[in-house]
C-alpha cells in the first residue's frame, strides 16, 4: 500500500494524477504529461468519429 503524503510528495507542484486504487488502497499513481489524455473507449471513438473516421469492429461491425 502507498501513503497519500508519500504519493503526493512524488508529484511535480502542478499537474493531473492518475491513481490507482485496489481494495480501497492506492497501489499506485502517476502524473499524466501535457502530451497525454485518458478517457473511455467509447470517448475515443467518438473522437474518431469527429475526426471523420469510419470505425469497424473485428467482426465487421460499424460503431
């Protein structure tokens, strides 16, 4: 298990976290660069679609 102080005094002074949680304890964090995003699948096809992909499932189906 990781300490909240102990996670937090890792951290650069500004940016977004990621943590982890099993069993109602942090097992793990890390900061998330300028450069990244993080959002559910159905955001990212969503996106895709915006973008003006056709987005296909292996089994040929549309999304």
């Amino acid at each position: 298990m990781v300490d909240v102080t102990d996670v937090i005094k890792t951290l650069p002074a500004n940016c977004y976290v990621a943590i982890r949680v099993k069993d109602n304890k942090i097992v793990g964090a890390r900061d998330i660069k300028d450069d990244e995003f993080i959002l559910t699948f159905k955001s990212l096809i969503e996106m895709q679609k915006l973008a003006g992909y056709t987005v296909v499932s292996p089994e040929g189906i549309k999304l």
